[in-house]
C-alpha cells in the first residue's frame, strides 16, 4: 500500500526487533607463552610466536604482528617455513631456534630504518614508554 505521495506504509506490526547480538565469549589460553627455559628445539605454534590478544589470558607473542605478516615472511624467505608432524596433519610448527634466529636476522636488517619494528615498539611497551 502507498501514501499519496507515492512513499510505502509500513505498520509498526511489521517491524521485527531482533535482540542485541552476543558477544564473542575469550577463548582459554590453549598453547603456553613462550618462556626462557625452552630448548632451541622446541616446537611452537603461530599463537606463540604472534600472540593471541583472544585468550584469557591474553597469550603475549615473541614478534607481535599479524598473522597474514607472517605468513608473507614466509612466503618471501624471511621466516622459517612451517613444519608438520605427519603428512595430511592441518597444524603447523615452528622450531623456536629458527624463529630466533630469523627474528634477530630481521633485526639486524632494521637496524637504522626510518620506521619501528615490532619488537621496537614491544620493547619501549615493557619499559613504560608510550
């Protein structure tokens, strides 16, 4: 049905109210953080090495940036590839001596840059600086 200036009339009937949606419930911290005791040939997953800001508590990573970053420092040699614990397994591992070393590479090659890296900005968090 039209009004006479050609608009549609809606009933308030017709109108559906749906209720807030629910938010998104923090996952349980599933992997441990990344602590000095480890063995240079200790496995690690992604959450460990980037973080996880979603777990209760938040799991802090060892080079915070985001996932698909990491991923492209793979792709481009930068990073160690993953490995997988058997053929067809979906989960990925990572030696954390390669991490080591591949980060304090990254390091070294920003060492001077005009912009911060992550574990620049990481390290001025944990000494108080903005």
């Amino acid at each position: 049905m039209y009004a006479a200036d050609g608009e549609p009339i809606v009933s308030t009937a017709a109108k559906v109210f749906h209720a807030p949606a629910e938010r998104k419930r923090a996952r349980p911290q599933a992997h441990p953080a990344i602590t000095a005791g480890m063995t240079p040939d200790a496995r690690v997953k992604l959450p460990q090495i980037i973080g996880d800001a979603t777990t209760v508590p938040p799991t802090p990573g060892l080079f915070p940036i985001s996932k698909s970053q990491f991923y492209n420092l793979v792709r481009r040699g930068e990073m160690p590839a993953p490995s997988k614990p058997f053929p067809g397994c979906r989960e990925s591992y990572w030696r954390l001596g390669d991490v080591l070393e591949a980060i304090q590479r990254l390091e070294r090659a920003a060492d001077g840059a005009p912009y911060e890296t992550p574990l620049v900005r990481k390290r001025r968090a944990a000494a108080g600086g903005a």
